[in-house]
C-alpha cells in the first residue's frame, strides 16, 4: 500500500510558510520531496530522510512529490500550548492543533453560539484551481475587499501544500486560510465546514468565503465517486448558516474527457443532486457554440438555483494578470480559458453582491 526509501538530502530546492522543497538521492537516483516542517522537522543537505515515495510511483499529477515522513537525525520538538484537536487521526502523522472552535480558543466564547454568516456570500468550487481565478474575478471590480478560504478535505490535507495560498496570503488578496474536517495547516482550524465558514466571518472577519476541497481532487470516472461532492453540501451549510451560497461552475473547452467538456458532470451532479438549498449559480456568456452548450446545460439547475448571466468582457485582462501562476489540471490560461473566465465570472459576481 505504501512505498518506502531512504534518502538523503542534496539540495534544499525552494521553501514557502509550512513546506520545503527539496532534492533527495534515492537507490533509484535522484528525486523531488517535499517535507512539512512543523510535522517532521526541517532537512538539511546531509540529513537522511525516510520517504513516502506511493504518489510519485503512482505518476500522480499534483506535484509528484515524494512526502518526507521522518528526519531521524533531525526530530522536532514537541508541541507546546494548548489544541486538543487531532487531525489526520489514527494515521502515523496525526498532528495536534488549536482550534478556533475548542475550548482552549481565544475564539470559543466567540463561536460557541454563533450561528449566522450574516449574510456573507460564500462562493463555492469544485477545483482548487478556482481559487485564484476567482479571486481575480473579484478583486478586478472590488480591490480590498476581505476574503477567507476555506479549505475542505477532499484533496490534500495540509494547507502548506499549495504555494498559491502562500503567495495570495503575503501579498494580501487572502485574510486567511482555514482549514477544516482532517485539513490543517491554515491560519484558522476548525473542526466541521460549517465552524470554518463561521469563523471565516467572525474570526478573520470576511467579507467574502470561498469554498473549494485542497490540491489534489480525486475522481473515479463515476458520477458519485469525486471528491467534488463535497461542493453541494457546502451550499448546503452556507444557506444553513444564512449565508449567500454562489456555486461556481466547473466548465471546460480544454479537457479531453467529455464528461467534463461544457459544464462538467461534477458541477450537475452536485449542485443539481447534492446541493438541496437554492444558491445563485452565475453562467458566464462565452462566445458561439461553445457558450451556447454551456448555457444549455447549466438549464437543468435553474430547478432549484437562480442562473445569473454575467458578462465575461476584460476578464481575461484580470487573469492575465493574475499574481499566481494559473493551471488546471496541467492546463495554463490559453489552454483552458472558459474554466478560467467561468471562474472570474464567479467573482465578478460576488463583487456585485457586496453593494
């Protein structure tokens, strides 16, 4: 189930807030790790390095990273302080974390009874990818405006995995990152979707939630076996919590698999099945056919969900200029642009709802 090596450290590659990048020399020659300082201490040039080198075998498309599971010569130290909070449970790296929710929180007393976003809108994806177009969407028509991430479990669990998330934090486009369920690593834990998109509000005080699963989606070419799901019960705890849910679409001109060609299946399924309260879905107007069929199926939502048409005009401008490099599924902006446009649709929209 698991593959092993041992390694030693060559070279430190490049580092970003929670993650190290290196290269390690293995039997097999020479490969890319990567190693979550604050769960297994900081390598060094030298040090040998026990590997989890499954996802790499694999060929896995996110990273290709072997994960440092241990520096035997080089251990942290112990946490200290208060957590109670386990995450990634019952697996050998299990962490401890603080979060805003328990007890021990500076935000318990805050959270422990609070039940509205008051209203906040809370922009929903299936794709981590849709995090920064989105957010380019936004704040091409809103600039300052403050926004949350909230991370869901779907895809990786530690927050420090994405460098985009570093980057749209230093440079201000994000308050805060929290991660909830078995996700960590965010500048706010929490314990269940709907305590992170409270603390969101109250916490980091957002204006703006966005909601998509970590790097690293996983599917299984079946209509219930995506990690996507995950996207209509947000819907459903957004509205729940007397938010403003916005559903973003998943959509693509690019992707070879016609499942996932248009509105893809993962955006029908669950905002049409899985999502039960109503949430504002905005349908971007792309151009011929193409745009034709996108409108056309997104149709089957307007069941249950207001369909918003919102104009895509100087939107590619915003994204070309977007502070973090684009990529979906291997493809870059040119390659795919109707998934990036329908995600700065999303934002676009969410600005408009902010008065």
């Amino acid at each position: 189930m698991i593959r092993w090596r041992m390694g030693e450290v060559t070279r430190i590659r490049r580092e970003w807030p929670g993650a190290v990048e290196l290269d390690v020399a293995v039997p097999e020659g020479e490969c890319r790790a990567l190693a979550y300082p604050p769960l297994v201490g900081r390598p060094e040039p030298g040090d040998e390095v026990l590997l989890n080198t499954t996802a790499l075998a694999m060929g896995l498309g996110t990273g290709g990273y072997a994960m440092v599971v241990a520096v035997p010569n080089r251990l942290p130290e112990d946490p200290t302080g208060p957590g109670h909070l386990v995450k990634a449970r019952y697996t050998p790296l299990q962490a401890t974390v603080l979060g805003a929710d328990e007890q021990d929180s500076p935000y318990h007393e805050l959270l422990r009874e609070a039940d509205s976003l008051d209203g906040m809108p809370v922009v929903v994806a299936d794709l981590h990818s849709a995090l920064a177009p989105i957010l380019c969407g936004l704040y091409a028509a809103r600039p300052g405006v403050r926004v949350a991430y909230v991370m869901l479990d779907g895809g990786a669990l530690p927050a420090w995995f994405s460098m985009s998330c570093a980057k749209l934090r230093e440079i201000g486009w994000l308050n805060g990152v929290v991660t909830v369920g078995q996700a960590f690593g965010g500048d706010v834990e929490a314990v269940t979707t709907h305590t992170g998109l409270l603390a969101a509000r109250h916490v980091l005080e957002a204006d703006v939630a966005i909601v998509t699963q970590g790097p690293g989606n996983l599917g299984t070419g079946t209509r219930w076996g995506f990690s996507g799901v995950s996207a209509g019960e947000a819907v459903n705890a957004a509205a729940v919590l007397r938010g403003r849910p916005v559903a973003a679409l998943r959509v693509s001109e690019g992707d070879k698999r016609e499942r996932h060609v248009g509105v893809s299946h993962h955006s029908l399924t669950a905002y049409g099945r899985v999502a039960l309260a109503p949430a504002q879905v905005p349908v971007p107007e792309l151009p011929g056919a193409f745009g034709e069929r996108v409108r056309d199926q997104a149709e089957m939502l307007a069941v249950r969900h207001e369909l918003v048409a919102v104009p895509v005009g100087g939107l590619h401008e915003a994204l070309s200029a977007a502070p973090v490099k684009l990529s979906t599924m291997g493809r870059g902006l040119e390659e795919d642009l109707a998934y990036f446009l329908t995600s700065a649709a999303a934002g676009r929209h969410v600005a408009g709802l902010l008065g």
